[in-house]
C-alpha cells in the first residue's frame, strides 16, 4: 500500500510538471543572427519568455531561407517579415497577418557614388542600380513608378536593375553607380571598404516618402482561431517588446548578446554595437502596436506601382491589434 501510494504521489507530480510546462514558440528570422533581431536574442537571454512560460526558438534565416514559406509549411508559428513581402504573399494566398509591428522607421536606402553625377532622385535615370530580390524589391519597384523611371533598362528615362547578391561589391567594384544598403548593416559595409562618407550619396525611403514597414511579426490568419495560439501570442509579443526596449536602453549589452548567440562566428563586435546604435532609432517610438497610418502609407507606396502594382488591390484583414491589445493594456 504504502509503494502504491508513493507511486501514485510521483504520477500526481509529473502529471502537475507536465501541466506546467512551457509552450514552445518557434520564431523565424528574416536574416542571420544580428543586431536586427536584438530584442528577440534579449527577451530569450533575459528570461523574459521564461516569465511567460514560453519556450522560444529562434531560427536564424539567411539567403536561401525565405520566412513565409517557413510559416506556411509549419516550420515556425511566428517570422519576421517585411510588409511589402507579406501583403504580397497574402494576396497571392498565403493568409498572412501582421500582429505586432516592433519597427517604425525603415532604414531601407540607395546609396550611391557622388562622383556619378547623382544628386537628386531624378538623376538616377540611366544608371545601374543595385536592387535586393526575394520581395525586397518592392519598395524599390514602387518608388520608380512614383518617380516615372522604367526599370526596362538604362534611357533617359529608364534604368537598369542589377539584381545585387547579399553584399557591396557591385557598388566597390563599380558594376552599379547605387546599391540597396540598411542604415544599420550594408552603408557600413561600404564605408569599412575604405569609402568616405563624402563620396557617397544615400537616399533614404523614409525622406522619399516611400518607407514601407519593415521587420513586423506575421503569423497565418487561421492560427489566430485557436485562443491557445492566440495566448500564447499575446504572451511572446509582451516578452519581445519587453526584449527590444531593453535593448533600446542599453544597445551595448544587446549587441553582446546578439554574439552570444551567432553559432556561426561570423559577426564582430565593433560591427555588431554600431548595428544596436541603428537598429535603436528604428524601433524607437513603437511600442509594438502597428501603426495604421504607416499601414496605410505602405499599402498606397504599394499600390502605386503602376502598371506593374506590388499589390492589385486593397488588402483586408491583414493586420490585427487583438494581440497587442492584450499584451500591452
């Protein structure tokens, strides 16, 4: 009697253990483990999800990884994405919503060798421009139609678009008189090649009045029915932004934490601090909740893509602010 019970004592507790235990969550990044996704590093390093009861896996992406198709196969519950991407996929089936919008500025830019003869965006017709592909080309595509450029190829009126790898070269080598860069990670790169600053001119998409959100978390639409899913959620998005303002405030230590955890060895410490220092005025001012004018500027950046539009028509359903509502009240 007495084995019985104690046995039926260590059931009771693995059964309570079991009922205890963390939901996992399965996050995809956009890129490789960097300081862009600093917060996410942060939340896990500071047992921010802990708190939450949450077991976080964060699986760096890279160039032959696209996050959507992860979300779709069921290879993660939550990735990073850029809007433009997103909306795209969505329309064309994949029911992505955007549920929390840590990032408020872009810090998309072309950066451009001065001595080209550019000065102003209407000096970019008949160049070779840089342009990232795999959906970043869209804010790109965009804002050529709002300027009147063809990307048909180089004319008065026209430009070439060379699709640019994951790298600088084709601005250092002189294959491109402008290349695609982030505030935070590609000018730097150009300028550690040995480039001053005032050889260069960036323009900014944020400036040109074209910035689309970047780097929102999306989930699949049909996800969001499940109030367990949904929970859990509410749970990481709290835990994530509770992440990206620590790292806000002491961007030092988030870049310490980002090498922490980059298995590759492939980061350095003076590149991954003066990435923080970017990232940081990216994610100022948002409190995770999106913004639904910057919604609606990126959906009419997108939509004004003329005759050959990111997307067709007006998206409906593909943001929410049920779950930051919830994590952030």
């Amino acid at each position: 009697m007495k084995s019985t019970m104690i046995g039926l004592g260590i059931a009771a507790l693995v059964g309570a253990g079991a009922a205890q235990a963390a939901d996992e969550v399965k996050l995809q990044l956009k890129w490789v483990t960097q300081a862009q996704f600093a917060g996410y590093y942060v939340a896990l390093d500071k047992g921010f999800y802990e708190e939450e009861n949450l077991d976080v896996t964060i699986l760096p992406g890279g160039p032959d990884i696209a996050p959507t198709q992860v979300l779709a196969g069921g290879g993660a519950d939550v990735t990073v994405e850029w809007m433009p991407a997103a909306l795209a996929a969505r329309e064309k089936g994949l029911p992505l919503v955007n549920i929390a919008q840590p990032f408020k500025s872009s810090g998309m830019m072309l950066t451009c060798w001065k001595d080209a003869g550019i000065e102003t965006p209407a000096d970019l017709s008949n160049r070779t421009l840089g342009v990232w592909f795999f959906g970043n080309e869209f804010p790109f595509m965009s804002w050529m139609s709002q300027l009147g450029i063809s990307t048909e190829g180089k004319s008065e009126t026209g430009v070439e678009v060379l699709k640019q790898g994951f790298n600088v070269d084709p601005l250092l080598q002189r294959q491109a008189d402008c290349i695609s860069t982030m505030t935070y990670n590609e000018y730097w790169q150009v300028i550690d090649a040995g480039v001053d600053p005032d050889e260069l001119v960036t323009f900014k998409y944020e400036d040109q009045g074209v910035a689309t959100l970047e780097d929102g978390l999306y989930v699949l639409e049909e996800n969001l029915s499940d109030p367990a899913f949904e929970d859990k959620m509410v749970r990481f998005v709290r835990a994530s932004m509770r992440g990206w303002k620590y790292a806000e405030e002491n961007p030092e230590e988030a870049a310490e934490i980002v090498l922490d955890n980059d298995a590759t060895g492939a980061q350095t410490e003076s590149h991954q601090k003066r990435m923080m220092g970017e990232v940081a005025k990216l994610t100022a001012g948002s409190n995770g909740a999106l913004d639904p004018a910057d919604y609606e500027r990126t959906v009419a950046t997108l939509l004004a893509g003329g005759s050959d539009p990111v997307i067709t028509r007006q998206p409906e359903g593909a943001w929410t602010h049920a779950i930051t509502d919830a994590a952030l009240n």
